[in-house]
C-alpha cells in the first residue's frame, strides 16, 4: 500500500510529508527531489522506482504530489487517489497553490489521517468529510449524539455521498450535457479519427433522499422498446437514438441494474457532481471542416491558405471559435489576409491565430497567409504540426438526447411535476486536428 | 504572510521560544506553537526535543490540537520510546470517549505509534473497537490490526486478532468488510503458506454482495482479493464473472481495471466455444478503450496493462487499432506505450492505416519517439508479410530525408527485413550504401556492415566498403568490430582472389592487436577454419541462418501469465515481477492463471526446487513444464494422495495432469511423453528422458512399444451440445489393436443411463468392434471412462478430411452427433516394414505424379531420434544415407486397408526444418500422412 505522501513546490522543497509505513525513510524525500524533479530532462515516466522505492506523481501547476512505496502496489488506484487528493483539496481550500499548500497544512494533514490509512484509502467524498472536517476546525465536538452517529454512518454507509435531512424550498435541478468532440482528419478530408467524449454533468438542488431515473436516446433502449412497444413508436425514435460505445458512472449509480436493464438509477449527491461519462464513435456530427492548403514556394516562402466550413443548422451559432495554424521556427515574417474574424501570428507559440467571435451554421471562412522564412542550413525537415481548432457549440455533436429525468421522493410531499429541471447541450472540441 | 514565518522558522534559539509557547496557559498560544513544530517538522528539521511538551498538550478537549500532538507523536514517538508511553493513558482514556470519532481517532493513532511498549497497551482498547457498535470505530480498527501485525506478528496471532478479523467479512457494513478484507490480504501476503484468507464459495459471495455497497476504494480492495480466488469449476467462474462485469463502468479506474484483472484470469477456466465466452470477450474493449481517456498517468498504466492484455488474448482489441493512434500532444511516455500497443494490433486488415500513421511519427521532434516509429515501420515488414514491399519503400523515403538518426535507425531495420525475407529486397542496397558516411552509431554501423558481408558478391565495391571501416578498427566498439571481423571473412570466402590482403589485415588486427577476448578467439577461430579446411569454413561462415521470429519482444508466457494476476499494479507497470522489486517476504509467492498451473500451489512444490535450473532456463517452454515434471516425479516416489477435482482445461498439458492423477499408469506413460514441448533444447531432454524411462520401467509390463505417441485427449462433444454428457477422447493403437478412449462427464442434473455408439460410413472402415461398455448408470457430475475396440472392417465411404469419423451417442435423453479426427498412424500395421529392394522398386514403380512433398518446420530432432519415435508409430525407417551432411531416411508405413506409403525423410544438421517426401498409390493420403509425421516429430 501507500506508504507515504509529499507535495512539493517547484523548486522541491517539501511542503507537506506524511509517512505510513515503516520501510519509507526521510530519505525518500529528497530521492525524488533529486531524481525527478532536478533532473534536467523532461519526465520521461509518471512512475519512477529509484533505489528499490516507487514513486507516483502527479503536477498541478507547479505543485508536485508524490506518492511513495516499496510494495506491489495497485498503481491504478494510487494515481486514482492522487486525483481525488487533488480534488478535495480543491473543494476545500480552491486552487491548489504553493500559497494555499502552506495556509492550509493543518487541514491537509487533518485529511491526509482521514483519507489514507496505514496507506488505504478511506471515504474521499468532500460531501461526507465535510461534516466533520472543516477549515475553520473541527465541528463535530459541538455535536449531538445522533449527529455524530449520522456522521460515521454516512463515512461508512451505503449511501456516503449524501446526508439526511437535506430540505430546499425549491426543488431544482440543472443537468448539463457538455461534449468534446475529437477529430484527427487527414490533408485529404479523410477521418483518420474522431470520438465523442461526453460529461453529464448535474446539479441538484432536492430535498430528501430522492430516487432518480436518467433516459437518454440510448440506441439499446431504444431499440428494446421499439420491440415490446408499438412498432411506429419504435420506427419513429429510431432514427434519433444514438450508440454509446462505453459508459462510466458515478458511484451513486446502480451498476448492476445499468448492466441488467440498462437503467440509469440512483440516488443522487446534494449540489455539483458528475452522473456519467461516456463515448460514441458512430454518427458524429463534426461541427467544422478545416481545408489547407499549404505550398512550399522556394526555401524561403510558405503559403498556407486555410479554409473552415460549419456543418450544422444555419439556426444555431457557434462561439469562440479559434484556428491555430503552426509556422516554421524559421518563420521571419507572415502576411494575413481574413475574411472574417481577427487573425495574429504569435512568435513566440510559432503559431498563426485566428480568432472568430460567432459564426453561423452551413457558413464558410478563409484565411491566407504568406510566411517568410529565414534560409536556414538546418537538414531537418519542418514536422508540419497539425493545424488545430477551437470552437463551441450549442447541441451535442454525438446526438445524445435526454429523453427523461424523473425524480421520485417517497417520503416527502412533492412529485416529479414539482422539479424544477434545465437541461443544457454544450458541444466543444477536444483534440480537433486536421494534418496539413 | 503568517504561514510563510511558520515555515522559514529556524534555528536553535527558537527551540526555546517553542517551548515557552508550548507550555503557555493560553489555548491559542499553545495551538499555534504545536502548527510550528509540525511546520518544522514537515521541512525535516528536528523537533524532537520538544517531546515532552508536546505530549504534554495531548490531554485537551481541543480535537484540533489533539489531532496535531497525534501527528507529533507518530512521527517521534520511535525516537523516544520512554516518553512515548507517556501518551498511552490518554489513548487509552480515548478509546472510551463517547463521540465514535475519537475512540476512532484514538485507535488509528496507537496503530502508528510504532513502539513495542505501546502494543501491550493497544491490545485490550483494539479488541473493543473491533466489535464496537459503530461502523466507523470497527473500520478503522481492521486497519489496526494490520499495522499491529507490522510491528509484532506474533502478538497479533496470539490475541486471536485475526479470528476477529474475519469474522468482519461477514460484517453488516460494507466499509467494514472491505478493510478487513484489506488487511488480511496483506497479512496473508507475508504468510505465503498461511490459510488466512481461507476463500470459499461462501466467503466469495459476502464479498460479492459486499461489492455492489462499499464505496470505490473499498471495490478495488475486494476486487483485488478476489483475483487470488481460484474458482472450482467453469460454472463457478461463469457466475463470478458475471456478477463481477458490471464494475466496468465504474468511473474510477482502478475499480474497473481490478475487475478486468478479476475476468481475466477467471475466463481462462471458462471453456472457450461457450456463448458467454464470446460474450465477454466483447466486453472487455469498451472499457479499456475508455481508460484512454483518462488522465495522462493513468492512461500510462492502462496502456502499460493493455500491453500485457493484448499479448496474452489479443482478440479483444483487434478492432480497435484506432484509439492507439497518437495525439500530438500526448506526452511521450503515452506516446511510447501506443506505438507499442499499434504494432502489437498490426494485422493485414489494418496495416495500410498503421503505416500511414507510423510515417507520420518519423517526423515528430522527440528523438526516442521518432527512433522506435522507425524501428515499428520495420517490425511491421516482418510481422506483416503483404506488407513488407510498402514498408521498405517507407523506410527509403525516410532514408532520403537525410536526417541522421533516422537513417542509422532504418538501417538497423531493414538488416532484420533481409534477414526475414532473402533476396526479396537486395535492390535497395545502392541506396544504403550511399548513407554509409553518415552512420556513427555502433549499431547502425554493424547493421551496415553486416548487410555489406552478407551481399558481399553483389556489392562491387564491397571490399572498399569494408576497408574505409578497417582504418579505424581498434577506435570501433565491440559489436562493430566482431561484424567487420565476420563481414570480411564472408567476402573472403565469396570473392577470395581479390580479398587475400584484407582478410589477414582484420585477422592480425583481430588476433594480435587486440585486448579483447571475444574478439580474439573469434578472429582464431576464423584463423583455423581458413587454413585447415575452406570447404568447412565455408559452410560454417555462409551456413542458412536460422529464421527470425515475428514477434519481437514478447514477454515470456510464465512472466506474462504471473503478470496478468497482477493488472493494476506496479508489476503490470514495471513488466516485472513483484519478487524483481519489492523487498523481503512479500511479493515472493508467483501467481498464476487457473487454466495452466494446475492445482496453483503446487508450484512451490520441494520437487521444483530441484529442478528449478533446469526449468527457468529455455525461454519458450509451455509454463507449466516445470509442475508436470514436478509431479511426474512426485510419483515416481509416492503415490500422490490427495486429488482435489482439477479444473478443466482444453490444454494437452491439463489432460495430461489429469489422467496422470485419475487414470492408469498406461495413460500415464502415454501423455508423459506427449508432454515435453518440441522447443525443448537438447540438453533438457536429457534429464526428461532420464526420468520418464524410469517411469517406462515401472510400467514395462504392459508391453507397449517405446516412444508411441498418443494424441492427449480433447473434448469431442462439449456439455452444452448434448444436455449436459461431455465426451473427450482420444485414439490408441495398443498391440495391433485400435482404440477408442473416452471419457464421458456427466454435467446434467439427472442420471444417465443406457449408453450406445454408433459410425458413420468412413474412409477406412472403422467400425466399434464390441458394443459401448457403460455397464453402471452415469450420476450427476460423474465420470467414467470408456476404452471402445475398434475393427477396420466397416462400410466405406471418403470423408473430407480423410481421417474424420462421424459417431454417434445414444443414452437414456437424446441421440448426440458430433465428428473427430484420428491420427492416420493408428491405422498403421505393424508388418508396415518393406524390404529393401521391394522399396526400391516400388519406389521407382510409383509414377512422380504421386509423390508429394512437405517441410515440417522447427523440428529439433537428429535423424536417429527421429527415426526411433517414428518406429513408435509404425513407421520403419529401411535404410539411412547420408550426403553432403544430410541424412536421408527412408521409410515405409502400411495402412490396414494395404495401402503403402513411402516415404524419403531429410534432415540437416542445424536446420530445423525437414523436408519430406511421400510417394503413396492412393495420393489422397499424403496430406494426412504428412500431418502424422508433423505431430509426431514434434511432441
């Protein structure tokens, strides 16, 4: 298991260091610090084992998180605890700075004992840890028996991510759908590549313990109910169901039922989280085309002419859209020409960007530019870096629908039709590429 | 910045500042002086000093300051253990409190107080926190006793610590269970012969239910402990996996890959052309695809794992080629693994996709990204045979880009592509040649000059070439110049008129200039061949090189399946095994996968031991050589007493197991020697040998000829196809007599009853010579064996192939079909030896129109150790010549029908492959012939 835990600054002085386990010495600590964070060259592994002893690590900015053990540990879970260290650092105290590292190291320790022990990671939910951990210290020596009784049976229990007792006004629920659709096309107009990973992402603000039920155009559903349903209902939806490749769940969702029935039921966490993840291949609407068009005249002259198309309804209007086309290192001078939108080259990133504030669906926009470039005697050829793009979207790109979120709380007096819901589709690029 | 004080405080002169805080009266004062030292602390100065004080502050109603003596005292109390004990009362006192999250707080801590002393105390407060009413004291005090025993083992057995922690496996909340699951995995680790986590179906399925509550760390500590789990039979697995498949869509990754671990290992019990092996297969892509989606570290380990998974079941991935393409910006230890995990995938279906890809990658910035896209290009060529032409045309462009290390990488391929393909590609030399100049890396360079010596004869100006490399010789590393040794030689022997003077130059530079062992003793060895005997050097020197494999670093089947029981951990990512980097007891114990390693223990297994130099040496042996051989000895020795039911497997090696433990000594003797795999090297067949002939010995009575080589058995009727009768069987032929072995398993739920067989029409006319003798009724999950007498007297009619048999099963629910092939040799007669002349002549008399010819590939046997196993079968070798270093065999074989076959077998010293050559009347059954001697020659 773990066997010990050190955040360090950039410049690798410890700023937290928390041993479980015998066999880990204070040498340990500057082993990384030599090895991995002086080393001179980039990281060439997030693991290391220097002298018999493994190290995991993560950076957030330039704070490094290292895990340290000499056993055969599940490394997949270590690097999973490392994020989630990270994250309820981040609900506890925000961005997690050397600044912030340092004004909350009580409370890092105080959670460190809580969440890891003797190298086993406990209940990491902030929902749970925050009733009786807090940074203005430590609440629950102020509370009644049955309130501390609640507390170890929510650490413990079957439901750990939320309380009892939760009571609104107004019960409301955001659910978002954001996207990131992912696109690596060749010169050609070929699709080397392309996936949609999808978050839905909610925020539920219910009274209770309520028991929700998620429907989206899932083509297995559907296509299950077109069978036992009426054959018109079936041919109808049909069309618009979607087929998920994957799917992931937050822990509050029912697996075993998601893997029998293909529901999606839970009992969901009080405010922000995540319900699920997922990823479609199929039948992707890919928001942008990007055309170049790149001519070497000469060595000493590049002309690149960049062309982007919007694929989408001409109703709906995409936003912050962004074209980054890389230059030579040898670049001296570029000359831009655009129709639309405002275009730069920046020297230092060896990129041209082109910036476009709204662009409306079955447009089209272009870009030339001439790039001097300085002669050089450099036999290595210019690797051409994919021209990328940036965009937002107001639909999903995958096609995934909500069809349903029904809320039910037995115990409490208000129905389904009391919820308030929003529902919000939000399509961004990922990894959107096009080689030239 | 108040904190920033805190930390850059230093100095001794502080010390006492501390300590007057520390001993204020005032609550804030103290709490703050506390954060100081643990600042201190934290940036590794020594406080230690301060311990009395501090300990001093522990007896508050403050939780916060209490907490942070706590952190105090785990981190000194081991430098001072007499002031340590100090502390004991409050803990104790703790342990009592009524808030369940101080008697908590209070146990975690002793636990860490790592002091002999303390532990006396810790017993009596653990046991009550161990059954406390609240779930949160009980989790935290099965982690307790986990670093008790850490500290003191003895004490931990002794107070009866780890009865009471399994009784938490059954405990009510799931937190509960999970730790106390966690901990006795590790104590069990370091008990590697303890029963501790005695599973059992019962155990199993709490922990199952326990599975579907606990949150995701609790998952992964339940997941991980079921993966030592070894199920009793298929069903058992079967169930296992399903209630374990829907954790594949846990968000947390380590919780879904644990669960592959879990599949992984148990669908190898599971038999193969079952539905739901099918079906799970296809659900083990989607979420390893997901996984790449993940964060960058974590996206590490998955592909480091996905490496492995891809070795050892390579048909889950096969569609997904796409997802390991690389991004531009991954980082380049993602960037690394994919290109590995593509060229694995590489397939002719997809090869034109990977290649595109993998050009593009030559281009990239990162030098060792760009070198192995190079090398992938090459590993494509040999590994794709239809791709080899567009590969090498690739590396050419990439050759013209002039850009250094990827030229000398290229070559370094394209050695391997002439090796894999000769005198395919020899035109591209010209182009090679041109880029000798700029090569000055050592392997590059030996690569080239390798290429050079080996097309000495076609090169003009071959021995131009060579000398430029001459000039520098003793400023050249050892790879280069042994090659340039060998390279001249070759070209000596090739062109030898115009090479005298250069042969002698890099033999004295070799030989006498030279510090260098190995480089010396080759140059004499050359020295001698050349001047005692051209003819031989020649044959030494320019002898065939033996082919290159496909696959290229693959991991080695044993490490491979010991690590596919460990996906997930630090093993999987390292490759390694656990023994290769962790410390003392734990990690020693091998694991491995259910279907190969037989009654899993027995590994350890004092007979092993033994042998063990014998079995870690040759790299290609099946795994589980080392156990058979174990057990073969084992009963040898003693009669093995103890026969737990071993688990199906489709392998030979499992059925040999198998028999050998449930069947006579006759079947024995039959798998035994069908069980030393062909890529055994010579000198391990020689204490094989030596101990199966003690086992022949023992069982001479029975009278069967030496060496025959029976077929294992395999299952010709699975369960799922005939309402629950399974039949596995094979064919003997023991004194003239033709055998049909069977066993029959019944996997039904009711008895069965009035068994019958019957053929259909086939090509030889075999027919049961008796009828099926299955006198006693068949109860649920029985087996019986059953030994059929077959005559070759039945009705005729040409099967395809040749040697299937149609049969039939009859019993008290349903009639069963189901086709076998037979090995042709049991139709060979005894009498099948043909005189000398009589072969001749029918030799001649046979029109060349009949004769057929094969090559038997990777055979390892010299002539006469061919010839005697062959005679096992009834195959007579006649009469031997040898020329020019070939042995020609020839043989003959009669059928029962009174076709003869003949047969001219041709083995060459050092070259595994054998070339046969059949001349038959009735063609038709060369093939199956042919296919005989194939099985034969190579079990």
């Amino acid at each position: 298991m773990i066997g010990g835990l050190f955040i360090y600054n950039h410049k690798g002085e410890v700023l937290i260091s928390r041993v479980y386990r015998d066999d880990i010495g204070r040498n340990a600590v500057d082993a990384f610090r030599v090895n991995v964070i002086h080393a001179r060259q980039q990281v060439r592994s997030p693991v290391s084992n220097i002298a018999r002893t493994s190290f995991f690590h993560v950076k957030r900015s330039n704070i490094w998180l290292a895990a340290v053990t000499k056993q055969n540990v599940n490394a997949t879970m270590v690097f999973e605890f490392l994020y989630k260290m990270c994250d309820v650092m981040a609900a506890y105290f925000g961005k997690i700075s050397e600044e912030n590292v340092k004004n909350n190291f009580v409370l890092i320790y105080e959670l460190l004992d809580e969440i890891l022990d003797f190298g086993y990671p406990q209940n990491s939910e902030t929902g749970a840890l925050k009733t009786f951990i807090t940074q203005q210290g430590i609440k629950s020596q102020h509370h009644s028996k049955e309130e501390q009784s609640q507390i170890t049976s929510q650490v413990t229990g079957q439901i750990g991510w939320r309380r009892e007792g939760i009571k609104y006004r107004r019960n409301e629920l955001f659910l978002d759908v954001l996207e990131s659709v992912n696109l690596l096309m060749s010169p050609q107009g070929q699709v080397l590549s392309a996936h949609v990973s999808g978050r839905v992402v909610m925020k539920s603000y219910l009274s209770g313990m309520p028991e929700c039920k998620f429907g989206m155009n899932d083509k297995i559903v559907i296509d299950k109910q077109g069978k036992t349903g009426s054959t018109e209902d079936g041919a109808k939806s049909g069309k618009q169901s979607i087929a998920i490749d994957d799917c992931t769940f937050h822990q509050c969702v029912r697996l075993s039922k998601f893997d029998s029935e293909r529901s999606i039921s839970f009992i969901p966490p009080d405010g922000d989280y995540e319900l699920m993840r997922y990823r479609t291949t199929k039948d992707i609407i890919l928001p942008f085309r990007v055309i170049p068009l790149v001519r070497e005249v000469g060595r000493t002259k590049l002309e690149v002419k960049v062309v982007i198309k919007s694929n989408f309804k001409s109703s709906l209007l995409a936003q912050k859209i962004e074209v980054r086309i890389p230059t030579p290192l040898n670049t001296s001078g570029v000359q831009l020409i655009c129709m639309k939108g405002k275009a730069k080259y920046k020297a230092s990133e060896n990129a041209i960007v082109w910036k476009v504030k709204r662009m409306a669906g079955m447009k089209e926009s272009q870009i030339s530019a001439e790039i001097e470039l300085l002669p050089t005697n450099d036999k290595k050829k210019w690797a051409r870096p994919p021209i990328s793009m940036n965009f937002e979207v107001p639909f999903a790109p995958s096609g995934l629908k909500v069809r349903y979120l029904k809320v039910f709380e037995p115990k409490l007096n208000y129905s389904d039709h009391d919820v308030i819901k929003w529902v919000r589709y939000i399509g961004r690029s990922g990894i959107y590429e096009t080689r030239c | 910045m108040m904190c920033d004080f805190l930390f850059s405080l230093v100095c001794t002169g502080e010390i006492f500042e501390l300590k007057a805080e520390l001993n204020s009266d005032k609550k804030e004062k103290k709490k703050e002086a506390v954060k100081k030292v643990i600042a201190s602390m934290t940036v590794g100065k020594d406080v230690s000093a301060l311990f009395p004080d501090v300990v001093n502050c522990m007896q508050t109603d403050n939780l916060e300051l209490k907490k942070l003596v706590y952190l105090y005292l785990m981190n000194y109390a081991k430098s001072q253990p007499d002031m340590a004990i100090m502390a004991v009362n409050t803990f104790v006192k703790d342990c009592e409190d009524p808030n369940p999250l101080i008697r908590a707080l209070a146990v975690r801590t002793m636990g860490c107080i790592r002091v002999d002393k303390i532990t006396e105390y810790l017993c009596e407060p653990l046991r009550k926190c161990l059954k406390d009413e609240d779930p949160y004291v009980r989790k935290t005090a099965a982690v307790c006793v986990a670093k008790l025993h850490d500290i003191n083992a003895q004490l931990v057995e002794d107070q009866g610590f780890l009865d009471t922690l399994k009784d938490l496996i059954s405990d009510s909340n799931p937190m509960v269970v999970a730790n106390a699951v966690a901990a006795l995995s590790e104590i069990a680790e370091s008990h590697p012969n303890s029963n501790l986590l005695d599973l059992n179906p019962q155990t199993i399925n709490k922990l199952l239910t326990a599975l579907n509550e606990c949150t995701e760390w609790g998952q992964i500590f339940i997941l991980d402990c079921l993966a030592n789990y070894t199920p009793r039979d298929d069903r058992e697995s079967q169930s296992i996996c399903e209630r374990v498949t829907p954790r594949l869509s846990h968000a947390n990754s380590a919780v879904v890959l644990s669960a592959v671990k879990v599949l992984m290992k148990f669908m190898e019990m599971l038999p193969k052309d079952l539905d739901y092996y099918g079906t799970l297969l296809k659900k083990l892509a989607p979420p390893l695809v997901t996984l790449l989606s993940a964060e960058p570290e974590l996206q590490y380990v998955a592909l480091r794992n996905i490496n492995l998974i891809v070795q050892r079941r390579p048909e889950i991935l096969k569609h997904e080629m796409k997802v390991f393409f690389v991004k531009y910006n991954d980082p380049i230890y993602v960037k690394l693994e994919k290109l590995d995990i593509m060229i694995r995938l590489a397939s002719q279906a997809n090869i034109a996709q990977v290649l595109a890809e993998l050009k593009e990658y030559a281009t990239e910035v990162d030098v060792d990204f760009v070198r192995k896209a190079v090398r992938a290009i090459g590993r494509c060529a040999i590994k794709v045979e239809q791709s080899a032409e567009r590969c090498v045309s690739t590396l050419l462009d990439l050759i013209q880009t002039k850009v250094n290390y990827v030229v000398q990488e290229a070559i370094v391929v394209i050695k391997d592509i002439f090796r894999k393909y000769p005198n395919k590609y020899e035109s591209v030399i010209a182009t090679l040649c041109e880029n000798l100049d700029s090569l000055d890396e050592p392997e590059a360079r030996a690569a080239m000059i390798w290429i050079v010596g080996e097309y000495a004869e076609r090169i003009d100006n071959a021995d131009e070439l060579l000398e430029s490399f001459l000039e520098g010789f003793h400023d050249e590393s050892t790879q280069v110049q042994l090659q340039l040794l060998t390279a001249i030689v070759k070209l000596f022997l090739k062109k030898p008129t115009e090479t005298q003077e250069l042969v002698q130059q890099v033999l004295s530079l070799a030989t006498q200039d030279s510090d260098n062992p190995d480089l010396r003793d080759r140059g004499y060895i050359y020295w001698r061949l050349l001047s005692t005997d051209p003819v031989a050097a020649k044959e030494v020197v320019l002898a065939e090189k033996p082919l290159i494999s496909e696959e290229t670093d693959l991991i080695e089947p044993t490490l491979l399946e010991e690590l596919i029981c460990h996906i997930g951990t630090l093993a999987s990512v390292y490759h390694k095994p656990p023994s290769a980097f962790v410390e003392g007891s734990r990690g020693v114990q091998h694991k491995r996968l259910p279907g190969s390693a037989g009654s899993g223990e027995s590994v350890e297994s004092p007979d092993t031991g033994s042998a063990a130099g014998v079995s870690e040496a040759p790299p290609a042996v099946i795994p589980s050589q080392g156990d058979l051989l174990g057990d073969l000895l084992n009963l040898d020795l003693t009669p093995p007493t103890t026969t737990g039911p071993p688990p199906p497997a489709s392998s030979g090696m499992q059925m040999g197991a198998m028999d050998l433990l449930g069947g006579g000594l006759d079947s024995l003797m039959g798998t035994g020697f069908g069980a030393p795999p062909a890529a055994m090297p010579a000198s391990f067949n020689v204490p094989v040998s030596g101990g199966l002939d003690d086992l022949f010995d023992l069982g001479g009575g029975v009278g069967m000829p030496m060496g025959v080589f029976n077929p294992p058995k395999t299952v010709w009727l699975p369960a799922m196809k005939a309402k629950g009768l399974e039949i596995s069987g094979t064919f003997v032929r023991r004194a003239g007599v033709i055998q049909m072995e069977m066993t029959l398993t019944n996997k039904a739920m009711s008895v069965m009853t009035d068994f019958a067989i019957q053929f259909n029409r086939n090509s030889f006319g075999l027919a049961p010579a008796g009828p099926l003798q299955v006198l006693t009724p068949l109860s649920p999950n029985q087996s019986i064996e059953a030994a059929l007498p077959l005559s070759t007297v039945g009705p005729v009619m040409k099967m395809e192939p040749l040697n299937n048999l149609q049969v039939a099963v009859k019993n008290n629910i349903d009639v069963f079909y189901f086709s076998c092939q037979y090995p042709i040799s049991m139709l060979f007669a005894e009498d099948g030896k043909m005189e000398r002349q009589v072969f001749l002549a029918t030799w001649k008399d046979i029109p060349n129109d009949n004769e057929s010819q094969f090559q038997i590939k990777d055979c390892h046997l010299n002539s006469d150790a061919a010839s005697n196993k062959l005679q096992g079968s009834n195959i007579f070798t006649i009469a031997k010549r040898t020329v020019e270093g070939q042995d020609m065999l020839y043989q003959s074989m009669k059928l029962t029908n009174g076709i003869w076959v003949l047969a001219e077998l041709r083995v060459q010293a050092g070259n595994p492959n054998y070339t046969i050559s059949l001349k038959c009347r009735a063609p038709e059954v060369s093939q199956c012939v042919f296919q005989n001697y194939e099985m034969v020659l190579k079990n």
